[in-house]
C-alpha cells in the first residue's frame, strides 16, 4: 500500500514549434521533466502535510515514478488565454482525507481558474463532510460557510497561465500536485 506522506506544489510554462516539446519544457519550469509521472485522482491523504516546492523537488531522482495530480493546457492559437490551476481543501481533522481538484480553461485569469479549481476542491470536501449550502452562492459566500464550519481549515490553489505565443508556436501550461512517501 502507497500512502504519500508529503506533498508539494508547482506549475510551469512551455513554448515550442512542437506540441510535445512545449509540453517537456512546461515540465521543465516545474522542475518534474526527470519524473515518469503517474496521474492520480483527487484525494488529498489523510496525516499529509504540504512542504514547500523547493524542498520537494530536492527529494526527486531522476527515473523515479512520481504521482501526481496535474492539470493541462496547450494552444497554438496566438494571444489566446489559457490556464491550468490545481486547488486543494484540507480537513481539520488531520486523520480524514480531503480533496485536490485539477481545472483547465480558455480565456481566464490566474485568478479566476485558481479561484474555480479552490472552490471545487472545497465543495467536494463540504458535501463528503455533511456542510449544508448553497450551490449557486458564490465562492467567496460559500468559502466562509466552508470555514465556519470548523470542519474545513485550509483551502487553496496554484495556477499557471499564459498567453498563446503571437507567432502560433504551441504555448503549454501546468499545474501540479507532486505525492512523496518516506
């Protein structure tokens, strides 16, 4: 059984004439090219604690199988707006899980898609914690709800965004949950 008990966040952004390539160089930003990535659901382990991006990319080796929860995006369309944000929702109770969510979009802001991805973490987590609300209240009305629970301490995100680059090379964006185990 793999339980991680460490995790670290990082994003990245690629530009190339190639698909592929744009997407290896985002990688690169992120410091995660020299993983073999595997692509988990959306479950933030129970007892995990979250560890700053530095220390985390310190503990990766080359060739190693890393898991990870990521979100995506590529255009080669010039200026188009494109975002790929992770957002996270930790239980106050160290010993339940909460949740990670991945969000990609067109046309929003850092702000914006980091702010949905958040949202959607927390709602997953307020709906399996029994937390009454509103689904269409917006995000800053229900995050209160959320926190003043006592059942919700932290929610958060990471977004990358860019500009699809003016010549038509493919722009690539991520974010990325990175899992370590001791």
């Amino acid at each position: 059984m793999i339980v991680p008990t460490r995790i670290f966040f990082t994003k990245g952004v690629g530009i190339n004439k190639d698909k592929l390539a744009s997407f290896e160089l985002a990688l690169r930003k992120a410091g995660i090219e020299k993983c073999n990535l595997v692509h988990v659901s959306s479950i933030f382990p129970p007892n995990c604690r979250q560890i700053s991006t530095e220390d985390g990319l310190k503990e990766l080796q080359p060739g190693q199988i890393a898991y990870c929860v990521m979100a995506r995006n590529e255009t080669n369309e010039p200026n188009r707006l494109i975002s790929a944000a992770i957002g996270l929702a930790r239980p106050k109770a160290n010993e339940e899980y909460g949740y990670l969510s991945e969000h990609h979009a067109f046309g929003e802001t850092d702000e914006k898609s980091g702010e949905y991805a958040e949202d959607l973490a927390a709602t997953m987590l307020a709906t399996t914690l029994g937390i009454e609300f509103d689904p269409d209240q917006a995000w800053e009305e229900r995050e209160l709800i959320y926190k003043a629970s006592g059942k919700i301490i932290r929610t958060t995100h990471i977004c990358q965004s860019a500009q699809g680059e003016k010549y038509g090379k493919w722009t690539t964006v991520i974010a990325a949950a990175v899992f370590l185990t001791d």
